[in-house]
C-alpha cells in the first residue's frame, strides 16, 4: 500500500512528509478539516509515510460489508446513542493496545465551526500521550507532521499554542477553516 499511496500522491502533485519522531501512541490533530478529501489525502499521506492510524466512525456505518471496509482503513465504531463517554471509550483502546495512533479532526465536522471541539485533547491528557499536530495544506498540496505537542493540562494555553500551529496552513474550503484571533 505504501509504494501504491506515494505514487497516487505524487501523480496528483502532493507530498507527504514527517520531521519529528513518531510515538508509540498518539492522538493525531488533524486539521483543517472542510472537504471529504481530507479524509482520502490524510489516508494516502500517511500510508505513504508507511504509518497506520486509526479514525473515529459512526456505529451505524459498521454494517456488512462496509464494516470489513472500515475496519481494514483503521476505523473505530463509536456507539453515540448510549450514555457512555467517547473519550473513555478511547482511554480503554489505549490501554489495550502498545501501539496506537488515533487521528481526529478538532472541528468535528466540514462546515465551519467557531470552538473546536476538545476531545482529542482529553483524550491525550486521560491516556498520557503526545498529540501529533497533522496538516493538510491544500495551496501546498502537502499533509505533514512536524510537531509533537505534550499537553501540559492547562487546557485554554495548550488549545491556543496548538491552534497557532494551524494559522498558516490553507484548508480545502478556507471560508470553513476558523482560527480565533488574539
């Protein structure tokens, strides 16, 4: 898949490239988020990157025979019509596994969004691991890590430092790509 994902990406003029060590586990922010081909370059990127990583997904899209689909892509069926916390959901599959990536987009969902949502940083900070900070930049037509940030708990600061990270990167859709203002 890593041979087949570099040349479809490179085909298409992206580039796809990491400068920081990889965690054994990990939520990965990725971001921005405002087209369904985020979701296609993100996969390819980082199966040419020779990484795997694991995303969120309805339950009710884990039916025959999508559920083989989804779950070969690294799919996490996450049930929302019971009371439980997703984000403890996570904290057990952390704690199953040596080796886990989780990517998430902070925004939850394409359109435009003015507050990210917070759970791939609890999730971080219940699970004791480093949240990769990914992008996918559409005028540079690259998706990359280049940083590992370390929660320190101090939520509002975190939240602020990593969305700094995020000012300079082009979004698919940029009227649905929101970054506070200082």
């Amino acid at each position: 898949m890593q041979k087949l994902s570099t040349w479809i990406l490179k085909s298409a003029g992206w580039r796809a490239f990491v400068t920081v060590e990889e965690p054994a586990k990990s939520v990965i922010c990725v971001a921005p988020h405002t087209s369904n081909w985020d979701f296609l370059i993100g996969k390819l990127s980082y199966w040419a990157l020779g990484r795997k990583s694991s995303f969120l997904i309805k339950k009710s899209w884990f039916v025959f025979p999508l559920n083989y689909l989804f779950d070969s892509l690294g799919g996490i069926p996450v049930d929302r019509s019971k009371r439980n916390s997703v984000t403890q959901q996570m904290v057990e599959e952390f704690d199953k596994r040596t080796y886990f990536h989780l990517a998430i987009t902070p925004e939850g969902t394409r359109s435009l969004v003015h507050k990210w949502k917070m759970g791939f940083y609890h999730i971080a900070v219940k699970t004791n691991v480093p949240i990769q900070l990914a992008y996918i930049d559409y005028e540079k037509k690259e998706m990359a890590i280049k940083k590992v940030f370390y929660p320190t708990g101090n939520e509002k600061a975190d939240l602020e430092e990593i969305q700094e990270y995020y000012k300079n990167v082009s979004a698919k859709n940029p009227k649905n790509f929101y970054i506070p203002e200082e």
